[in-house]
C-alpha cells in the first residue's frame, strides 16, 4: 500500500478480468519495473519520464496515463491496495470494529505475500529505493497518511455522533506502524539471507505492543 508494503493485493479478490483490463495492468506494471530499473542505476533526479516511457516501450503521454510523477510510478497505490482500503470502509460502515476490520484485511494482505516469494525480490528493491531517495521516502510517508485519514474519516462518519476522532486515528496509526515494522524487519532478515513470514513478525511486535500496554496502568500524572 506504501513505499513499506506491497502494492498488490490477494489476486483470488480481483474479479475476472478482460483483455484489456489485463493489457492495462500490464503497461502499469512495465512502467513501474522500469522506473525501479532506471532509478537504481541513475537515480530518481537522473531519471526522466521519458527515460522511463523508452525502456517500457511506450509514450510518455501513455506514462501519465497511469502516473502522474516519476516517483508515483514506484509508489502510488495501485488497485489492488486502493480495494483493500474499501473493504475496511466497507466492514466498519457495516457495523465492524474498527481494528478487527483493519487488521484482518492487513493480515490477508500480509499472507498473500508471504505466500509469493516471487514478490519479495522486487518489495526489497523498492525498500532499498525508499531508504536512499528523499522524495521516494516523502511520497511514502505522504502516502500512508492519506491512507490513515481516509481510514480514520470514514470510522469516524460511521460512529456517528459518538466518533472520537483521537481515538480513531492513534488506533489507526498504530495497526499501520507496526505493519511497517513487521515489514522493516522482515527485509532487514531477507537482506541477510534469513527466511522470515511478515506475518508471524506482525503477530510477534503486536503481542509485545499489548503486554507493553498493559505495563503502562494508570496514565502519568
């Protein structure tokens, strides 16, 4: 969904697809392997779109088609991400709590990609991209909060007039921080040859988060 997680979704929950539905998939994901391709050897102020449109064997019109930077072409949630968002939306407006709904879509997410190790190659080039490219890691970082206040706007129009906003958005915020946890720490094992599930990292970071919790007892005075 960001620069610290896949983009792509559970391909078992994208609907049957046509030729060109297909096709434009396709292109998209050509654009963005060769803006990786490109921004690794050249980086991102080395790179232009038309460099990128080239190696893809397209247009730079046809580029902005589908992104509307260099940058996004990395980054910018694709479908698959965009429906994830609206299946939380859709199971807090239908009466979910807000966490159960978050984290059990997170967790599908997260079992999709452990159970593709043909993804991870290409999570750790984009990882690798994101720590050493200042506007990669800004998008990023932009990208999740957009993700955060849209979350958090639509559990808070579904509480109604008992929303707390605060509330919401710290519940939100900290499901996303420790999916990226789980993520950083499972790249920093792959980078060293170690066999991790992101899964079994996020299960393990949110237990030591509630036990942490409940050392805390009373708020300081």
């Amino acid at each position: 969904m960001n620069g610290y997680s896949p983009t792509h979704g559970p391909a078992t929950e994208r609907p049957a697809e046509g030729l060109r539905e297909r096709r434009r998939r396709e292109t998209q994901l050509e654009l963005s392997d060769a803006a990786i391709e490109l921004f690794e050897k050249h980086g991102v102020t080395g790179t232009t779109v038309d460099d990128i449109a080239e190696l893809a064997g397209t247009s730079p019109r046809t580029f902005f088609r589908y992104f509307p930077t260099k940058e996004a072409a990395v980054l910018q949630p694709t479908e698959d991400s965009e429906s994830m968002l609206k299946a939380v939306s859709a199971a807090v407006v239908s009466g979910d709590p807000l966490l159960r709904a978050l984290e059990n879509t997170w967790l599908a997410q997260i079992a999709w990609f452990d159970s593709r190790p043909e993804e991870h190659d290409r999570a750790l080039r984009v990882r690798r991209l994101v720590g050493q490219e200042p506007t990669l890691l800004a998008l990023a970082l932009r990208t999740e909060a957009d993700q955060v206040d849209a979350l958090t706007a639509t559990a808070t129009d579904a509480a109604g007039s008992d929303a707390d906003v605060l509330t919401a958005r710290a519940a939100i915020g900290i499901v996303f921080l420790i999916v990226r946890l789980a993520f950083d720490e499972w790249a920093r094992r792959a980078e060293i040859g170690t066999s991790a599930s992101v899964r079994e990292i996020y299960l393990e970071i949110r237990r030591s988060t509630a036990a942490m919790s409940d050392q805390l007892g009373d708020s300081p005075a």
